[in-house]
C-alpha cells in the first residue's frame, strides 16, 4: 500500500480514538463516516480525515463531508504531510455552538443573521483557558 494512503489510515486511526472511537474500516456498515463509535455506529459528528502532501480546502472535500453527515454536524479535518498540526473545517454555527456550550461566547447559532454577521459576544475565558486564550482585551 502506498505512503499517503498509509497516512491517511493512520490519520483516521489518531481522530476517531481521540473522539472515542475508531476507524470505519472500507466496507463497513452503510455509512461513509472515516471515524465511527466503537461499536460501529455513527457518531454524533461525521468526520472526514484528509492527509494531503500540503494544506489545501477543497470544495469537493468539503461536499463529501456534507454528503457523508446525512443531516448531522460534520468536521473535515486534515493534517498535511511533515505537519504537527491537525487542522479541522466546520460550518461556522456548529462551531459557535461548540463555543457557547464551552463558555468562550454568550450567544447561540442562530443568533447568526443572514447577512453572515452574528450578536454573539465574547465570554469570559473559563476556568480552563489559559491567561489570553481570547486574545488581547478590548480597552473601553
């Protein structure tokens, strides 16, 4: 088997534990998620692992990644080759949703109007942010 699909395996073997999970092996099941439960199921999120030779966005991922999801949210995640770094896309307001439920920002998704701008607020950090996880403050 070749090395990039090698790091692609390997890719959505890191994701899926990190999840509590594990890699959907090819085949498996009626779904197309790269990371499934441990029992096979969905999990609540659909993921698609990508391991390019360098960080790129495609449309066509992104598609497939809303195709796989069925309706539920979805994470494209990636990490280039020689990276460190996993990077993940998402849809703005699950992420926003993610942030309001952590306590980063006051506010819910569909606080989002529809001209893209959105009413949420900065929070305070919680307990578990480190001094400056938002970035420097506004003075008023």
């Amino acid at each position: 088997m070749n090395k990039d699909r090698e790091r692609g395996k390997a890719l959505e073997r890191q994701v899926a534990a990190s999840l509590g999970g594990r890699r959907r092996r090819n085949g498996e099941g009626t779904g197309f998620d790269d990371c499934v439960a441990l029992d096979g199921s969905e999990l609540d999120v659909s993921v698609e692992c990508k391991a390019p030779s360098a960080l790129q966005l495609r449309g066509s991922w992104i598609e497939q990644a809303r195709r796989n999801a069925s309706g539920r949210p979805w994470l494209l995640v990636q990490r280039p080759l020689s990276s460190k770094t996993t990077y993940v896309t998402c849809e703005f307001p699950f992420l926003l949703q993610l942030l309001s439920e952590a306590g980063y920002v006051s506010g819910t998704p569909e606080d989002e109007t529809l001209d893209g701008s959105s009413t949420a607020v900065p929070a305070e950090p919680g307990a578990a942010s480190p001094p400056g996880a938002l970035g420097p403050r506004a003075s008023l």
